[in-house]
C-alpha cells in the first residue's frame, strides 16, 4: 500500500469514484472553494500551498504509510530525514525552506529551530552576536534548542536553579547544576539533535545574584556530535504523544563558556564584572515564550478543524439504527441531534479560533508587547483547552473506530495535548491576562468603579500596578475604560431570533467580562482590606482569576469573528450567511455550556436562557446541511489527515479493512506469531 489515504491535494480528479459524500457536497450553499481562499489568506496562497502539498506528499520520504507501526527511534529517524529532505527540495527548487515545511504534515525534531532559537538569539543576542550565531543557525552548522525548564521548575523562571558563575580571573562564565532538580528537563530537540543550547541560569556575579540571563552553550561536538566534557544530555523517553521530538535533559558540571557568549541585547556583563541592564529586560527575556504562545493561539484552529473533519466526514458516512420509514433504512449518524451537538460547535469554534488567529497575527506585526503579552497569554490558555478537549470529543464521536490509530485522531490528540502545558502551563498563564486586565482597570481610574460599588476601592494589585502600564491602545479590553456601564447591560430579546445579533452576542459577551473583572477586583479588594496578604487573597480567588481571564478572552473571539464577517459581507457576499450562522452557533453554544455566568451577572434571566438553548437547536441543522462543505473548505487533503475515517472519497470500510493488512501491519505479517511456539503452544500442552 502507499499512504493509508489517497496522497494528493483535497480535491481527488475527476474521475475518482463516486464518493458517498458526494450528495453532502451537492447541496452545498456556499462555494467551498472561495472559502479555502479566505481561510489560506488569498487564492494565490491557496495555489501555492496546493503547488508544494503535491510535490511533498508523492515524495517517497514524506510517506506516512507505517507511520503507526514504527518505533521511537524509528519515528525520530524519520523525522530528521524529512528535514533533510526539506532542505534539499528547498535548493533544488529555490523555495523557502518555511513554505515547504509547511507542506510537511508530520511533527519534525527540528521545528523548534526556527520556532523558537532563532526567534530568541534575534530578540535577547546584541547586533554584534547575532552576526555571529545567526548565520550559523540558518545554515544549520548551529543546531540549537531553548534550554529553560528544569526538573523543578518550568513556569517559575524565577526559581531556576542553574548557575551562572563569573569568573573574573578567566573572563569567563561557568555553567554548573547544583541540584538534582536543576537538571535541564524538557527542552526540545535536546536530547538527540543540538549542538548548542540557550540556556536560562542564575547570572552570579562577585557574589551577587543578578536573575536569570541567557547563554549561548555549545554542549556537543559539531564532527562528532558527541556531548563535551562536562556534559551529560539525553532523551527524557516516550510521551503520550509527539514522539518525532527528542525532548532531552541536561546537566552542566562547571562548564567554563566564553562571557561574550551571554545575551546582551537588553543587559550586559563588562570585563572585571561590571553589569548594566535596561529597564525592560524581564519583559525582553521573555520574548520567545510570548511567540510560541501567539503560534498556539493561531494554531489551534487548524487542528481542531483537523479532528472535526475526520470526524464529520466519517458521520456523514456511518449508518447506524433504523430510520421513522419502516423501510429497513439505517440513520446517518450525522443526523443525530446529539451527534450534531458533539461536534458542529466544535466546528463552529475552529472557524472563530481561525479569524481571532489573523487578529493575533496584526498585534505581533504590530509590535505592542503590553497587548500581546495580555491576549496571547489567556487566548493560548482557552484555545489549546477547547482544542485538546475538542478533539477527544471528535474521537469519542468516531465510537470504536475512533479508538484505532488508523483513524488518525489518537495521533492528532497525543501531538496536540502538549499545547495545554507547553510555554506555560494554561491555568498559570491565563492569569497574565488577568492581572493585565486589571492594570488597564486601573488606569481607566476609580469614576470607572463608581457606579458599581461605593466601597468597592480599587484593588491592591491594580493600585501597585497602575504605574507600570505603558500608554498604549487597549484593543479588546476598551470596555474596561466604561467598565460600570459595560458591567449594567441587560439583554433585551424577548424571542430566538433576537439572539440572532452580532451586536446582542458581543453585548453579551462584554457584559460578562466586566462585571466578572469588578467582581473579582472588588473581592481583592475586601481581602486585603481585611489583612489579608495579596499573595494569599489572589490565590484563594484564583478560581475567579481563570473565569475572568477566559470571559475576557471568549468576548475577543466573538467581537473578532462578527468583526471579521462583517469585513467578508461586501467582497464576499454569498460567503457570509454560512459564516455567521457559525458565528451564531459558536457566541451562543459557549453562551449555553456558562449559562450560570450570564445569569448571575444579570444579562440574561431564565426565560432568556431558555431562549438560548432553543437557539442553539434551531441552528444544529442549519449547520448540518453544510457540515461536510464546511469541513472541506479547511483544504486538509488525504496525506494530511492520515486518517482511514476522514478520508476525501468516503472510502473508510476499505480503507480500515486495508490498515489490517500484512503490509501495513506488522502484527500479521507472519501467519503464526512467534508467541505461539514461545508461550502459546507450552502453555496448552502443560494443562495448567
């Protein structure tokens, strides 16, 4: 067999065999193909990605056939051997090389590369270091990984145990773990692939500790690649998931590197030891972490549409249970109204995570880190939880089938799951996005609370951090500068269809946002009046910190996606109505499963609440008649998605029965197991 799925683009050619998803895509009504342009950003993108996926995907060395059937060591060989071949496809054909990774579905060891070392030598590493380590890293004679997480420490850079110690008699820094916990754990691309590290230590110098800087370490040998002397690295071993990355460990002992090799963008370490920082170097150092959690972001939507793919197409294609006709027919699974509420909303979501991703995209072009620090922090956090939790749904949907690994769906979990811990863990990091919240509450000042609470003062923490906050435009949060009357909003429908309104969805949303952020300003506010320490009163509340933080970020996707709809309304007309009927089913759905929130916060009463969840039915087969070109128009093409249940063709019966086989499973390729003569057959002839 080659691929377990057809290798090609998303569409197969004309004369493909009758698909079972044939009648679904006919009734389409809308034109799936201008949809995969709005998605790719442009018709142009659209040919091009399409351009590079085909020559990737007939390549022999991109081939996923036994993907499933290989070993760890296997799957990582392969991975690298697929970054070769990139490189080598790159110059052969004069391609970026980040356009043909793109066309590349498989996690590579490598990513991280460019990702996240190239990204922090261009963000921490003077001009004068980055003419020296950059052009080394493109041209891969540097092949580096991002050395901060330690056994006993990952979001709490503060605590890192590693040591970097000034040696002023060599003019050198010595790089030494003191502790078992301060054993480097988790970084990728460490265990088996780089050369060189940034590794986050202690900067001590004369006796003094200065925090936590970054250093360029060579750990291995570029001939031999060999650890060097002082140098004990591996691979941390198997995960639930993303086994193609050779997460590694790490320990230094007294490993003497040159000073020059600190990063010294935004602090710098003279000769004898004179030290100078500039004023926003905590914020500077945590650059790369900011852009990997803005790709999660942006992301997220692309996996989840990658789930709720394999999973709409195999429903639409699964009979299951006797139709009302008395004819012996059998239901489409998709027709189940309990089906289309495991996964239409999920659907729905990937298209709004999508449209908030290019928002995210112009925040980082624009440069305000204060804003990008506060809406990739929560945003990271919720997408990469409704994503994780959404694909385990779309797995679940597929029934049994959804269990095998041919279905595609245990790989696309166990690859994703990472997202939800990776570059801070997401019930930590949403809490960034609370505290900037509540720093944008406080420079709106205390007439914004004033109608809200006569003695509700401002809290400890927006008080403190009020002088920090720099002049900028606050985007998303503007409603926390007439927080009290965004907090006063009551719903006024009376009937579905009102809940029909892009601007009755927002309302609601901003409603929701800012009377959680009062409230949890205003709880702050009465522990530390009553003694309580900052520290403890905000930990206590911390349930309430995560509410706000994900109110904050739900409100950004709905006023993101109507805002982005109502762009496509003019140059994309037949385009909108199946847009916004996402738009309705995602704001409302959402609405739906925190009901409680909106009602305790007085924007809806029961009886509207009713009206949501009446809303919600009405539009699940709306969404059903357009499910399978909704899907499609995401241009995941067979290769892709490797999965034996969402193929293009509908073909899923042949498709598993041909995952059974000896060439694709190595458990039949002997017609007796080895178990049988080992186990089997003494076993039967002992009689036990």
């Amino acid at each position: 067999l080659t691929d377990l799925c057809n290798i090609g683009c998303c569409q197969p050619p004309a004369s493909a065999m009758p698909s079972p998803l044939d009648a679904e895509r006919a009734r389409a009504s809308f034109n799936v193909r201008q949809l995969t342009h709005i998605l790719d950003g442009g018709r142009q993108r659209t040919d091009a990605r399409e351009r590079l996926e085909a020559i990737v995907e007939t390549d022999p060395v991109f081939s996923k056939s036994d993907l499933f059937s290989l070993s760890r060591p296997e799957r990582y060989r392969r991975a690298m051997q697929k970054q070769r071949r990139v490189l080598e496809l790159s110059q052969d054909l004069g391609v970026p090389q980040a356009a043909l990774r793109a066309a590349v579905h498989d996690e590579l060891g490598t990513d991280l590369q460019n990702l996240m070392f190239v990204p922090n030598i261009r963000a921490t590493f003077s001009d004068e270091q980055q003419a020296e380590w950059l052009p080394r890293a493109q041209s891969w004679e540097v092949i580096g990984c991002y050395a901060q997480t330690e056994l006993g420490h990952g979001s709490n850079v503060r605590g890192l145990e590693t040591t970097a110690t000034y040696v002023s008699e060599t003019d050198e820094i010595d790089i030494h773990s003191p502790t078992t916990t301060s054993t480097k754990w988790w970084p990728g691309a460490l265990g088996r692939t780089a050369n060189h590290a940034i590794v986050y230590a202690r900067l001590l110098v004369h006796g003094h500790d200065l925090g936590i800087h970054n250093f360029m370490v060579q750990i291995r040998d570029l001939d031999t690649h060999r650890p060097l002397t002082g140098i004990v690295v591996g691979d941390i071993g198997p995960k639930i998931g993303y086994n193609n990355q050779d997460n590694g460990y790490l320990r230094f002992d007294h490993v003497r590197i040159p000073r020059s090799h600190m990063a010294m963008r935004h602090a710098k370490l003279h000769r004898g030891g004179e030290y100078e920082a500039a004023p926003k170097r905590q914020a500077a150092s945590y650059s790369s972490m900011t852009f990997v959690r803005v790709q999660i972001a942006i992301g997220s939507g692309h996996a989840l549409s990658q789930a709720c793919t394999i999973a709409v197409r195999y429903s639409a294609v699964r009979r299951q249970g006797m139709t009302s006709k008395n004819d012996g027919s059998e239901m489409c699974v998709l027709d189940y109204t309990m089906q289309q509420q495991r996964l239409l909303p999920l659907l729905a979501t990937a298209y709004a995570f999508q449209f908030a991703g290019t928002a995210m995209q112009r925040l980082l072009r624009s440069g305000d880190t204060a804003a990008l620090h506060v809406a990739s922090s929560g945003l990271k956090a919720l997408c990469s939880r409704i994503t994780a939790d959404g694909i385990e749904t779309c797995r679940r949907a597929c029934g049994g089938h959804g269990y095998l690994s041919v279905s595609g769906l245990p790989e696309l979990l166990g690859t994703y799951l990472q997202n939800v811990t990776v570059e801070g863990e997401n019930f930590m990091i949403a809490q960034q996005t609370t505290r900037g919240l509540l720093k944008i509450l406080s420079n709106a000042g205390l007439n914004a609370l004033a109608a809200h609470a006569e003695e509700a003062p401002l809290s400890a923490v927006a008080v403190s951090a009020a002088s920090t906050l720099p002049p900028a435009e606050n985007g998303d949060a503007d409603y926390l500068l007439h927080v009290a009357a965004a907090a006063a909003a009551h719903c006024t429908a009376d009937k579905v269809s009102d809940f029909l309104s892009p601007d009755l969805q927002c309302e609601a949303y901003r409603q929701r946002a800012a009377w959680l952020v009062l409230e949890l300003d205003r709880k702050l506010a009465d522990s530390t009046r009553s003694g309580v320490a900052h520290q403890d009163a905000w930990n206590a509340l911390c349930p309430d910190v995560i509410r706000v933080s994900e109110a904050h970020c739900f409100y950004v996707l709905v006023r993101n996606f109507n805002t982005s709809i109502k762009q496509l309304s003019d140059p994309h007309p037949e385009l909108a109505p199946v847009l916004q009927n996402c738009c309705h089913l995602f704001s409302l759905w959402w609405m739906q499963e925190s009901m409680g929130e909106f009602l305790e916060g007085g924007y809806i009463d029961a009886m509207q609440a009713g009206l949501v969840r009446q809303a919600v039915r009405e539009l699940l087969p709306i969404l059903r008649a357009d499910a399978i070109p909704l899907v499609d128009a995401w241009g995941h093409s067979d290769h892709a998605l490797n999965s034996a249940l969402g193929r293009w063709d509908g073909q899923v019966y042949d498709a598993l029965l041909a995952s059974a086989q000896p060439d694709s499973n190595p458990m039949n390729r002997d017609e007796v197991s080895p178990a049988f003569e080992e186990s089997l057959k003494p076993m039967r002839l002992s009689r036990l």
